[in-house]
C-alpha cells in the first residue's frame, strides 16, 4: 500500500476543543505518505494498510488512524463512494455520513464524510473518512474511535489533528544519510558491544502484546545500560541514533519512555506517564521466537552473512527478499515499496546487489550504485546459524521461506 497525504481540520462536529494548527515537521515515510508519528501510538502493518493505534486506552476501547491508497475507480467521486458503500456494509451510519468536497491547504481535490457508527456488535464508533487524489490513486485515511465523547477522546482527537497538520505525499524525507561504503570497515570496527551492568540489558528486544483493542502484535523495546527504555526503533536505521536525546526530546510521550531493573528473567518497567503504569515482562534470552509478554533479544548482527528466502506477507504474494553469504542479495519487488520515494512503487522491480550490517541497520547497494538502508532485527539466538526464522526491516516482518510462525 502507499500512504497519503492530507491536512484537514475536521471533525468539528464531534470535538468541542479548537483546531490546533500548529505545523508539525514529517519524521516518518511509509510508502509516499510523509507524516509526523504521533508520539506514543503504535504503528501496526496489516497487508496494504497502516494503523496507528493509540496508548493507553480504557480496557474495551481502542481510537485508531489507518492510512492506505489504492488505483481510483473512474474520479475521485465515484472513487470515494465505492470506499464509503463498503465501510457501510459493515457498520450502520446512526448520524452523519453526507459526502462532501474539501479542498485541504495544499491543494489537492479531497472529500470527506463524517459520522456515528455502530458495528455488528452495536457497539457506537465516531468515524471520519477522507479521500484524496493525488495522480491516479485516491489517498485515505481514516480515523475511528469508540471512547465516548469525553476528556481521553478530546486528547486523542486533538493528537489526531496535530497528525493531519504534518502530512503531506510525494516528497522525500531526508532521512538519516547511508554512510559511504569507503567507511563501512572503520564504523563496522567501532560498532562494539559494551559491558552490561547488573540488572541492566542493551539493544533491541522483541516480544507479542494485546492492544487495548484486544489484538495481539509485535512490539520492540529499545533497552539503554543506563535504565532507561523506549517504545520502538526508527524504521530508517539505527546508525547515529541517539537515544539519551530521543527519550529527553519535548515531543517523545513519556508514556514511550520508562525507567526498568531486571531481576531474574523478569524485566519490570515504570512508564513515565504516571506512576501506576507499571509493566512486568518475561525473559527468553535463549530463544529466537517470542510470546506474549515474552521478550527475546536481536543480535548486533555487525558484518553478519547469512542466508534464505525470506517472504514479506503471504508467501504466495511473491514478495521476497533473498540473501546469500557472499554478501549479495535478491529483491523481488520488496525494497521499491520500502526503499521510498520509488518511481516504481506502484509496480515494484526484481533487484540484486550487495547488503552489509552494522549498528542493527542493514545496508542495500543495488547494481546501479544506488544505497538505501533499514533498521535490521533479527534474533540473537541464531546470530551463529546460517540462517534466520524471520527478520524484521523498519516495522516489516518477514519470515524464511521454510519457517511457519505460530498463529
């Protein structure tokens, strides 16, 4: 899927608090949507969308954002009611749901709808669907949320606008630069684990929790030697990150940032939003899989060589990364969709080059000298084996072609 780009100031009928027009600079591209992340929400990938689920929600509840764009169906009008027609199948419109124009700041043709919905449960959801054209696709996003009209709902709301002022599409975020490949040995030299004190772990750990939707998804936690943590990991790379200055940044919800002590094989961890948010996990340093609550540890990985076919979504997709140990790679129509913006995204190519890995970022240089990067997990457990049950690159997962997960 290919994100969008919109600024609106909607949903005046449902918040009661002013639009905040405040600009907000993008840090995140998924696909050719360019947007700032709201701090503290959770980015999941499911097929050709992206949600964006909120934090700490009452048990029960979730308010989520979901952005994806597909080839328009004639115009933009008939485009829109096809999308409209199908979420209607699903939910019964109670309030709202009349289709009008909205012409956002910079430019582009969009409409809009509005309304109160109830599920198949009857459960009510406050929804506002905007499409835009943007070449020949309609670009939407959608936010929905089943919090009844109160304080929480006003302070997801008002996060949400921020979220609409920052967003814009077929522009190309600068990024954290690929260093040249002439100082790759030095930096892979200087990339070196450090001594861990007593109770204190480093890097990246992965492990499964249930949203406050009720749905289970991967989550990476970032661990300092110093105790802290935080929430995720850029998806661009990790090369030059800077984690005292992310968890100190303004903008970093201290609902992302905690402080943690380990004892046994339990991690406890105060988040910094309040003092009641305390959050006990588990510990599985010798395994390569993790569970609910059940966290394993990537390997470094520096100047590793490995290989397998690794599948990016359903393996008869035809989406694939393949690696060889003589450092040489296969890219059948996955890094044009990663590897952004990409002139071929919408009809991604078959690719070779070279990979190397440092920092938990893996390096791509194509055939034609082109470089692009992403942040590289993989479990610690199996650093030494040939290959991996599954690789994650940015927030993408995927899993070697011989290698069925759980469900």
């Amino acid at each position: 899927m290919k994100r969008l780009c919109l600024l609106l100031s909607l949903f005046a009928a449902l918040a009661s608090a002013p639009a905040q027009n405040e600009a907000q600079t993008p840090d995140t591209q998924t696909g050719n949507f360019l947007y700032k992340m709201p701090t503290g929400w959770n980015p999941v990938e499911k097929a050709d969308t992206t949600v964006i689920y909120a934090p700490s929600q009452p048990p029960g509840t979730a308010t989520f954002i979901a952005i994806a764009a597909n080839d328009l169906e004639g115009d933009l009008k008939n485009s829109f009611n096809v999308l409209w027609t199908g979420f209607t199948k699903s939910y019964r419109v109670l309030e709202g749901g009349r289709i009008s124009p909205r012409q956002n700041s910079k430019g582009y043709e969009a409409l809009e709808t509005t309304a109160v919905a109830a599920d198949q449960s009857g459960k009510r959801w406050m929804v506002h669907v905007v499409g835009a054209q943007y070449k020949n696709r309609i670009e939407t996003i959608m936010f929905m949320s089943d919090l009844p009209n109160g304080a929480t709902f006003q302070a997801d709301y008002n996060i949400f606008q921020k979220f609409l002022s920052s967003v814009s599409f077929g522009e190309s975020l600068p990024g954290a630069p690929v260093p040249p490949a002439a100082n790759a040995p030095a930096e892979v030299t200087a990339d070196k684990p450090h001594q861990i004190p007593p109770g204190m772990l480093e890097g990246i750990y992965v492990g499964y929790s249930i949203s406050s939707s009720g749905k289970a998804g991967l989550r990476r936690l970032h661990f300092n030697p110093d105790g802290w943590v935080v929430r995720d990991v850029p998806q661009e790379g990790m090369i030059g990150f800077d984690f005292t200055a992310y968890r100190n940044a303004r903008d970093t919800n201290r609902s992302w940032v905690g402080r943690y002590r380990v004892e046994g094989n339990q991690i406890n961890i105060v988040w910094q939003d309040y003092a009641d948010d305390r959050e006990i996990l588990h510990l599985k340093t010798e395994s390569a899989h993790p569970g609910l609550n059940q966290y394993v540890p990537m390997c470094r990985c520096t100047g590793k060589k490995f290989s397998g076919k690794y599948n990016l979504g359903l393996t008869g997709a035809g989406q694939y990364l393949q690696f060889f140990p003589d450092d040489t790679f296969i890219d059948h129509q996955v890094l044009d969709q990663m590897l952004v913006p990409s002139p071929y995204y919408d009809h991604p190519r078959i690719q070779r080059g070279t990979y190397s890995i440092q920092s938990q970022t893996i390096i791509f240089t194509f055939a034609d000298g082109r470089r692009g990067m992403r942040t590289f997990i993989a479990p610690k457990a199996q650093e030494t084996s040939a290959m991996f049950d599954w690789i994650g690159l940015g927030w993408h997962t995927l899993y070697e072609d011989h290698y069925h997960p759980e469900p």
